[in-house]
C-alpha cells in the first residue's frame, strides 16, 4: 500500500492565465491573418495558372504576378518568425 499523499491541485497564478490568454488571441489572429495571405497566394496562383493554360500570358504580367505571390510568402515567413519569437518568450517568462 502507498502512503504518499498527493497534493491538491492549486490555481495558476493569475499572470500566467493572463499570459495563455494573450498567447491564444496572438495565435487565434495569426492563424486568421494566414488563413487570408494564403487565400491571396492561391488567387495569384489561379491567374497565373489559368493564364499559362490559355497561352495568353505576357511575360511581364507572369513576372508581376510571380512578385506578387512572393511578397505573401515573405509576408507569411516574417509574421511566422515574429509568432516562433513571441511564443518563445511567452514560454521563458512563464518558467
């Protein structure tokens, strides 16, 4: 038979609740804010697709809507790295 004897559970500290509420509302919006680039990049894509398929694109608007897909990605990747950054310190600070 054991004879340890378990502890109750206690409440988190306030500040730490407040923290995992501040980090879900920062990933709640970061996934929206995906969610949105990524509808932009697969429209671009369909143009360019739907171009390429008529025989009907000129190289410069190709080379623009190419740009275009580039510059969401880049968003996407700085706003990944900005979330990795913040989550990162969220979790130091509650250590």
């Amino acid at each position: 038979m054991n004879d340890t004897k378990t502890k109750p559970l206690s409440a988190p500290a306030p500040e730490i609740i407040s923290d995992a509420l501040a980090t879900d509302a920062f990933i709640s919006q970061l996934l929206h804010d995906f969610k949105n680039q990524l509808g932009g990049v697969k429209l671009y894509a369909a143009v360019l697709k739907k171009s390429l398929a008529s025989d009907s694109l000129d190289v410069s608007e190709g080379i623009a809507i190419c740009e275009k897909i580039i510059q969401q990605i880049d968003v996407l990747t700085a706003r990944t790295k900005e979330a990795t950054q913040s989550i990162k310190a969220s979790v130091v600070r509650n250590a």
